[in-house]
C-alpha cells in the first residue's frame, strides 16, 4: 500500500514563500506517514498580473529554491513530485517535473504539451519537451509523470500504463473558467478508469486556479478531494485494487491500436 499526500496551496510571486510553504508540506507529509507528495505546477513563482513572471523567476535545477528541498528531503524515504520552470540558454524555459528523494533528483520529465489555449499561450515562454518520461518507483509500485495540460492528451497516459504506470501524477495549474471544473473532474476520471491506474492529480489555487486535488481510483472512484483552499490531503493507492480492476475491466490487454508514439519533429525550413 502507497500513501500518497497532495499538497495543495496559492503560489506566489516570492520564490522563499513557495520554498518555505513547500518545505512545511514536506515536513506534514513525512510526519503522517506519506510515500509521496504531489505538488502543483509552476511553484517557483507566479503573479496573475505579470504572466512573463515564470520566465523571469525560473532557476537552474541546483539554484536555490530546488537546493533547499532536496536538502530538507536527505535521511527520508519520502518522493516529492513538483513541476518548476529553468531557464534555458537562448532566453526560453522548460516546465519540468522532478522527482526528488533522500537528497537526490531521480528523474526530470520536460511538459510535452503546451497550455495554447482558451485565449492562453504558454509557448509564448516556454519550450515544449520531446521525450516521454521514464517511470519512477516509489513504495513497489511504478509512476507516470504527466503535468496539467497533458491530462486532455489520451496518448500520453495510455503510453504510461502500457510502460506499466500503476499510478499517474499530475501537478497542474488548472486556471478557472466557464465548465472548467467540470473538464478537470471528467478528464482526470477518465484517465484513471481508461487506463485502469490511479491518477494522483494536485492543483494549484488561489486567484486564478481552481485548487480541486484529487485521487482517482482504477474503477473511477475519487477517492480524496480537496476544495478551492490550501490543503493537505492523503489517500491510499492500494495494488490489490489496481489487480482488481485491471482483472475485470482488462482494457489495457482488449485494445486494438498500438502503443502509442511521439510525433516526429518538423524540420526547420
């Protein structure tokens, strides 16, 4: 049995306030007992009123913000999972999920897919990865990683599972709008029960983001919700239910398409 936190909060424009909120959420999860943490997306910093702020504030993977948590995490058997932008030498970014435990990064994953649209264009800062991630274990089980705008991509969670995801991941930075809450509970429900995983999906809120972290199960169950609020919550991800699920529902063993693949990048002309 996985315990698994979602560390849900507003992310401001101090990099030292996000750090020190961070460093407190860890610091909860790994007294009560949690394999995993799932931060929310672009944690580093963020202003509703000056967008260009996650270039302007990313760091370097050994800049100061991630050298705190992966001190804070050494001695710990817990995994953090958080997605923060790092600069890029021609002035872009990359919004990367890492992966960190006991002092070290286990894994980067670089968000393949870009957040252009509802009159939003993320690309306009960032550039897009070109690599689908690397599994990662944690408490015997295998995990995912995919970051908010990955959830509306079928393909993605499909090639994780097919890989052997038990678990999905998925800090985001869902922004509020007209049925958005309901395309976050329908397309986070839907990756879990298509896949037959679990999805442990944590949200940003605040102003502009609507919060609402949830764990689904591999039957479509949400099992752990938050609200619109900062907060702290915990399910179990329990194998013999992905077992269960994946013996009465084999959708991964009666699918007729195959494995899903990148695109190939255009050359430039």
């Amino acid at each position: 049995m996985m315990k698994a936190a979602l560390g849900q909060f507003a992310v401001s424009r101090e990099w030292q306030k996000n750090a020190e909120i961070c460093l407190d959420l860890m610091a909860e999860a790994k007294s009560r007992g949690a394999d995993l943490l799932v931060l929310p997306e672009g944690i580093l910093a963020r202003d509703i009123a000056d967008p260009d702020l996650v270039r302007k504030a990313a760091q370097p993977l050994d800049g100061p913000f991630v050298t705190q948590l992966l001190e804070a995490s050494r001695g710990s058997e817990l995994t953090v999972m958080m997605c923060v932008h790092i600069p890029f030498p021609d002035g872009r970014i990359g919004n990367i999920l890492i992966a960190i435990r006991d002092g070290k990064i286990l894994a980067q994953y670089q968000k393949l897919h870009l957040y252009d649209a509802f009159s939003m264009k993320e690309s306009t800062n960032v550039t897009p990865g070109d690599e689908i991630p690397a599994l990662v274990e944690v408490a015997g089980l295998k995990v995912g990683l995919m970051t908010c705008y990955d959830v509306r991509f079928p393909e993605l969670a499909r090639r994780l599972a097919l890989d052997g995801a038990d678990v999905l991941v998925l800090p985001a930075a869902w922004v509020k709008g007209p049925l958005k809450e309901a395309h976050w509970d329908v397309l986070v429900t839907a990756r879990a029960l298509e896949n037959t995983c679990y999805v442990v999906a944590t949200g940003e809120c605040g102003e502009r983001n609507i919060g609402h972290s949830m764990v689904v199960d591999p039957l479509g169950v949400a099992v752990a919700r938050a609200a619109e609020a900062p907060a702290l919550i915990f399910a179990d991800i329990d194998p013999a239910r992905i077992a269960y699920a994946r013996k009465v529902l084999p959708v991964l063993e009666n699918r007729r398409f195959e494995t899903p693949e990148l695109k190939k990048a255009t050359p430039a002309a």
